[in-house]
C-alpha cells in the first residue's frame, strides 16, 4: 500500500509535469517563501520580494496563533505585473487591483498544491492590496478550502491600510443610517461579492468581522469559519462566540452605530 510520502511525491511530480506556464514576458526573482515574476519593474519586484516575507509571517503569526510558519513549498507565486489595466478587468470594466489564491489537494488534506497572487508595479497602494491577497491565500490554506465570500473579503480588507478601513467604516455606518445595509443573512450567503454594491459588500463585511474580532481571537474566528462548514451558522455562533444565533448577532453588530 503506498505510503503518505508516496502519495506526497507523485503529486509534486504531478504538479512539476503540468506547471503554471508563465508568460514568457516575466522574469522571476525566487527566495525563502516567494517567487516574483515581473516584467520590466525590476526595483519593484525586489522591494516585494522583502516585504512578501515580513507580511507573510506576520499574517500567519496574527491568523493561526502559530509563531514559527514553516517556509512554504510550493513558493507562492507572485505575477507582478506593470501596469494595472493588464492584470485583470472587473465585471463592470473597471480594473481590480490584484488577485490571490490557494489551491488545496483534495486527495490529500492538509497539502497545498500552489499558492498564486497577482499585482500590479503602478498600484498605488500596492502594500495594501499585497496584504489583501496575502491574507486570500493564508485563510484558504488554514482552512482548507476557499472561505466564504463575507469572511474572506471581510478578513483581508481588514489587512489592508487604516485608511481603507476607515473609509469602509465610514461607508457601512452612511448605508445603515438609511437602511440600506445588507441584513446580515443576505451578506453571508453571497456567493461571491454582488455586482450592484461590491464596495458595500467588502465594507460591511469587513465591520462584521471586525465585530467578532472585538469579541474574540483570530484564531477563534478561523475556527467559526471553519465550522460552518459541517454546521448551521447558529450552531457555530453559539460555540464560538456565545451568541444565541445571527439575529441577536445582527441586534448587537447594529448597535454600535446607534450609540454613535
Ligand atoms: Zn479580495
């Protein structure tokens, strides 16, 4: 019978034989957790190499509560691209800053199969969306799989700079003033952020988990996250964070606003 570290070895020789093909306008800069492939924003690309490292263990540390990462294998790719307009186009013609993901093996828990990011060199806050995606790939991989839309958006908003949450907050506490918030069982049950109201959607998400954030750790929401998976929400809101269910969750994250 084959053994784990059989199972291990073909499927990285499966992922050698059929790797990502990169552009042949890329060159790669490669060290510790990261490979860089950028075309001509060289300068860039090492910056990011240094600070892909630094974010990234300070991430893991914050998320799993685990203070010693290993260094990944497979790296985590990151395409860095020159300019924005060539990254990717969103659904209404506008384009999206930057895009990451992780990729789990389903034969095998616990095993990621490549962990890809996408940027742009002319982002003007290429720290920040650096940190958004970075914050799509670790909650990916510490759960497994691909998170709900709310909590991964909301989470990695969160990583993002203060001024950008600050405007998310400002943007949240406006929409509730005239009520035209989403209720929170409309918002987790998203699959992916609705095309009328995306910045909404990413604020008002990113509130909740600030939310539940005040209550407890980052390791207990990963938990929540986790189990809702194999449980209804009420069912894990009560374990987690001691809440009856989502309405009384939905009194108390409302609330807030009153008192302000
Ligand atoms: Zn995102």
């Amino acid at each position: 019978m084959p053994t784990t570290s059989d199972h291990l070895a073909t499927l990285r020789r499966l992922e050698r034989e059929t790797p990502e093909a990169a552009p042949r306008a890329f060159r790669r800069i490669t060290h510790g957790s990261f490979t860089i492939l950028y075309q001509r924003a060289r300068a860039t690309a090492d910056r990011l190499l240094t600070d892909a490292e630094a974010l990234r263990e300070q991430l893991l540390v914050r998320y799993s509560g685990n203070t010693a990462p290993k260094t990944w294998s497979p790296k985590c790719q990151i395409y860095l691209y020159d300019r924005m307009r060539e990254l990717n186009v969103g659904r209404h013609g506008y384009h999206i800053a930057g895009s990451g993901s992780s990729r789990a093996s389903r034969l095998s828990p616990g095993l990621t199969l490549s962990r890809t990011i996408s940027l742009a060199a002319d982002d003007p806050e290429l720290s920040s969306t650096l940190a958004h995606e970075l914050t799509h790939v670790i909650f990916a991989e510490l759960l497994g799989r691909h998170p709900p839309s709310w909590a991964n958006e909301g989470l990695a908003r969160l990583a993002e700079s203060p001024q950008n949450i600050q405007r998310s907050r400002r943007l949240v506490r406006r929409a509730v003033a005239s009520g035209d918030h989403f209720r929170l069982a409309e918002l987790i049950a998203f699959y992916r952020p609705p095309d009328q109201a995306t910045q909404l959607f990413y604020s008002q998400s990113a509130d909740l988990v600030r939310f539940l954030l005040q209550r407890r750790d980052y390791p207990t929401f990963i938990g929540f996250i986790a189990d809702l998976q194999s449980s209804e929400v009420d069912a894990a809101l009560n374990k987690h964070y001691g809440v009856v269910d989502l309405a009384e969750l939905e009194r108390a994250w409302l609330a807030q606003f009153a008192v302000r």
